[in-house]
C-alpha cells in the first residue's frame, strides 16, 4: 500500500508517524520542497528564451513589480515572453527540475478598471522571491562574464560560438580540456 500526503504541516506528520508506529506500519515519509530556491530559479531563468528572461530580470530589479508599459517598453509585445514563462513551468516538472506544484514566480495583475477586457496592468513576484531570482539572475552573469573572458560567445540557448580555432600542435595540449557553454553546462569533448 502506498499513501501520499502533499503539503502536511511537522505536526499532522508527526501524528501520522505516531499512529503508524502504534499500529507497528513501516512508513515512509520523504518531502520534497515546492518552493522556490536559487538553483531552481537558475535552472528557470536559464530555460527561458531572452525576451522572457529580461521580463523576469525587469520584474526583480523593479524589487518584484513590473508596469506592463515597462515590460512593453523593453520586450515589445507581452505575449511570447508571458507564454514562455508559463511553459516554463511544467517543463521544469516533467524535466525533473522541480516538483508538480511549485508555483509560478511572475504573475499577472490585471487591470480592474477593464473587467471585461483583461489588460495586464503590472506583473508582480512574492517578495520573498526576489532576493532568491537576483541570486540567481547574478550567478547567471558571473557565468555570462567567465564564459566571455574566455572567449566564449552567446550563440542561442545553449550554445556558444568562439571566433578563434587552435592549430593542431597548440589544441593537442588541451585536447583533455573540458569546455563549457556561455551557461556554465559542459559541452561534449570529442574522442579521437
């Protein structure tokens, strides 16, 4: 038999420990952390495409208040980075990144003079959440930064480019090097 109890405070699962081990069940009890931590919100912002992600930075820099005039001033159109930010969501779920039921970090705050036709008025994240996405946001610029000194280049999600190529003799040396994206990911090394 297997129960799953979600989102139980200590004292009800200490209770059900204790009627368990009254009754002499063998339970199990493993939690998993829904909210928001800096490795998550690293793993968020870097599966974004990079209108989205300015739109998260705009809204953490605005201490988790972003106008929509704002958001459009910088994006253009709300409506790709806004999809991109609830898909993002559920891939991080079937990815493993995060647990089913984690909340979204952005959210939306309609206009309540436009009942009828919802124009977003601002986008908000919980205070609590912005000093853990500008952790994230600054590990993903340190990143950034190294990955540039090095001379590696932004070439899409994922990818790099480098406007450099060894000749043989100078790469043979460096031929057990890892390399690693603008991101901070290891990329492949080719066997001989």
């Amino acid at each position: 038999m297997k129960i799953t109890i979600e989102g139980a405070s200590e004292e009800f699962l200490e209770r059900v420990l204790a009627l368990a081990a009254q009754q002499g069940a063998d339970l199990t009890v493993s939690t998993v952390e829904r909210g928001w931590t800096v490795e998550r919100a690293e793993r968020f912002l870097r599966s974004l495409p990079s209108g989205a992600k300015t739109f998260a930075r705009l809204v953490v820099d605005g201490d988790g208040h972003a106008g929509a005039d704002t958001l459009r001033a910088a994006v253009g159109k709300l409506n790709g980075p806004t999809v991109a930010l609830s898909r993002a969501i559920p891939r991080g779920v079937r990815e493993g990144w995060w647990p089913d039921g984690t909340p979204a970090p952005i959210e939306r705050v309609d206009d309540p003079d436009h009942p009828s036709w919802q124009k977003a008025e601002a986008y908000v994240m919980r205070r609590d959440l912005v000093p853990v996405f500008r952790a994230a946001l600054a590990r993903l610029a340190s990143t950034q930064r190294a990955a540039r000194a090095a001379g590696l280049h932004p070439g899409g999600a994922g990818k790099t480019s480098v406007s450099w190529t060894p000749d043989s003799v100078f790469a043979k040396g460096f031929l057990d090097v890892k390399s690693v994206d603008v991101d901070g990911d290891s990329l492949p090394v080719d066997a001989d």
